[in-house]
C-alpha cells in the first residue's frame, strides 16, 4: 500500500515523485502537475503531499498519509478559485497561508489547483512567493497544459514540470473493480466511454442516472434536424449540464450549510444567531460561483462526449473497420454516418470543438450552444 497506489496509470511520474519524497537533496519547492481533465492531476499533487509529509516517505498507513489524503492535516492546504478565476484578495490569502511555518516538523504545502485560472494580476500577486519561497514551504500548481495560454512562461520556468498522462482504459477499468467493487463488464464500458476521466468513469459505473445523461447528450446529433430541433437540442444539452452539476454539488452544499450553522450553534431546530446572515450570504455567493463552475465543466464534458460521437461517425464513413468508442450506440453512430458524408463529419467535429473552446471562455454558453447545434444541422 502506498499513498500512490491511486494514481492510475501514471508510473513513469509516481517515479519521479516518490524519489523527491525520500530524497531531500531531489527535492525542489515549487512542482507544475499537467495532464489533460481526469488524469489525476489533484490526486497526484495530493499523494505527493502524503508522501513529503509522511516518515516513510508515503507509505500510506500512518497518520500523516491519512490526515493529508482526507485533507485534515493542518500543513496542507488546498485552494481553488472561487469564480471562474483567481481573484486578487484569493491569491494574497495563498501567500499568507503559504507563508505559515509548519506546525510539525516536514513541509508547508500549498496544492493550487486550476493554476491555469491566474489572472494577470492574480500572477503577479503570486510570483514573488514563487521566486523567495519562503522557508519549508512547498508549492503544487495543477494545470491541463505548459501552454502559455494555461501557465505564464515566468511560472512555468520555476517549476519543476510532472506530466500525467491519459490513463489507459485497462488501468482505469482495473481500478473501477479494485477499488469500487464495480463489475468488470460495466467496468469496461465505463473506462471506454469515459476516455480516459477517472472520475467521470467511475461515475458513469455507479449512477444510472449519469448514464442516461450521457444517452441523451449523445441522442443530439439526431436531433438537430431542423432549426427548431436544433434550438431545443441547445436547451436541452445546457439543461443536462445544469443537472449533472447538481448531482455533483447538491450533498457538497448541504453538508456546508450544516458544517456553518453547526459552527454557529444553529442546530436542529434552533435559529441562527443575530448577527451571522453575512457568513451565509457568503457561504451562498461561494456555492453560486462555484456552481457556475460545476455547470460550465459539465458542458464540457457533454461536448466532450459529443465530439467523441461524431469521430465514432467518421470511423464507420471511413470504413477502415476501426473500433468505435461508443459501442453501444452503434446503431444510431451508423444511422448518421450513413446520411451524411466524411466531409461533413469533419465540419461537424470542428464546430463541436469550436463551442467547446467559447464555453471555456467567459461567454454566454446557451447562445455558443445554438450556434454549434445549428451548424451541427447542415449538410
Ligand atoms: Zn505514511
């Protein structure tokens, strides 16, 4: 057991990172963790944590392994952006907490999850603790990319760069059964459809309802036939977004509000104290924000899938026998392929792409959602 074992698929980086752990003179104090959504970019950073700030170097058993991985240990913090980025008042707090001595012996660690999410002003605030770090303090940025559209150059130059892979769907459907108690039928599947997003595939494996989500996201591509059915197809995709995101965050939020009014001794039944509205209206703004988030990443996923049909589609048009991802959708990935031509397929996959790169954006996401189901339509 280690507190690596579920980094899935990730060997060549458990390497390198279980080395620095037990190595103090291959350690270095700011690390960059890229990988594509779903790679485990926050498990990585995470496990490594377990293992700086545990004896054995992350063995996974002891209290520091555990307290670090259930996220209770007093020298790990883990900060995300509240909005869509990291605003200023966010990132003094990060150099605050970052400026903590430890309160044991090991390391001050900082997990910056979404690094890709500095605003400039944001990265300024924030690249004087990555030049003088100060003393014991570790940094660990999570981003998808080294692109420069993701990590400032300054940033990247000072870190030391993990790449995760995309985990193989064997290693994902092996960890679904290993450590899910999931079927290995359904295991299979989930790890094929989900290409390569643990997370995504495990939910896929254990909520039906996330299935028949997906089944409806994917049932678009026969329904942007006319303007009107394209319009609806829109509404719909966004609809579906809104409740994957609330069956993401709903137990999230209560357990927040219930944590807060426990902390202000408003339990069963009795009101909350005078004087604490502004701590709920800021509990709420947060959980609002936050689902903002939820919803635009469920969107992006949704398109994800979508993009991942019409590739199924151009598989059979090309007629090369390759297999499909979505197998079990054959029927309606050939019905489509047959209406429509090659040409068409590839045009179709760009405007898919296209909307995906608009939601990312700060745009409105039901209009960059009918633009893209009406030329999903033509041709
Ligand atoms: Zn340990």
């Amino acid at each position: 057991m280690s507190v690596f074992s579920d980094l899935v698929g990730q060997e060549a980086a458990v390497e390198v990172l279980s080395h620095a752990a037990r190595t103090p003179a291959a350690m270095t104090h700011a690390w960059l963790f890229t990988g594509p959504p779903g790679s485990g970019r926050s498990v990585a950073a995470r496990a490594f944590a377990a293992a700086l700030q545990c004896p054995d170097g992350g063995c996974g058993d002891c209290e520091a392994c555990h307290t670090v991985l259930a996220g209770s240990h007093p020298d790990v913090e883990v900060v995300a952006p509240e909005g869509l980025s990291y605003s200023v008042r966010e990132m003094r707090q990060l150099v605050v907490d970052a400026a903590m001595a430890p309160l044991r012996r090991r390391y001050r660690i900082v997990i910056i999850e979404d690094a890709d999410r500095f605003t400039e002003q944001a990265s300024n605030a924030f690249l004087k603790t990555l030049e003088e770090p100060p003393p014991r303090a570790v940094l660990l940025l999570c981003a998808p990319t080294l692109e420069s559209e993701d990590v400032s150059p300054t940033i990247r130059s000072r870190c030391r760069h993990v790449a995760l892979r995309t985990p193989p769907t064997a290693a994902v459907a092996e960890v679904l059964v290993r450590r899910d108690g999931v079927d290995p039928a359904m295991a299979a599947f989930a790890a094929r459809i989900a290409q390569g997003h643990i997370g995504r595939a495990r939910r896929l494996a254990r909520d039906e309802d996330a299935r028949r989500r997906r089944r409806e996201v994917l049932a678009l591509p026969q329904q942007v036939g006319t303007v009107p059915g394209a319009l609806t197809a829109a509404e719909n995709l966004i609809s579906a977004a809104k409740e994957e995101s609330l069956a993401l965050t709903a137990e999230l939020e209560a357990r927040e509000l219930a944590d807060l009014r426990a902390a202000l001794g408003a339990t069963e039944g009795k009101p909350a104290p005078r004087g604490t509205a502004g701590a709920f209206s800021d509990l709420e703004k947060r959980q609002k924000s936050r689902a903002t988030r939820t919803e635009r990443d469920a969107l992006d996923r949704a398109l994800t899938d979508l993009a991942g049909f019409y590739r199924d589609v151009l598989v059979m048009q090309s007629g090369g026998g390759a297999e499909i991802v979505n197998a079990d959708l054959a029927e309606q990935v050939a019905a489509v392929a047959r209406a429509t031509t090659a040409e068409a397929t590839v045009r179709r996959i760009d405007a898919v792409l296209a909307c995906r790169e608009q939601v990312g954006l700060n745009v409105n996401t039901l209009l960059a959602t009918e633009a893209m189901a009406l030329a999903l339509r033509a041709g």
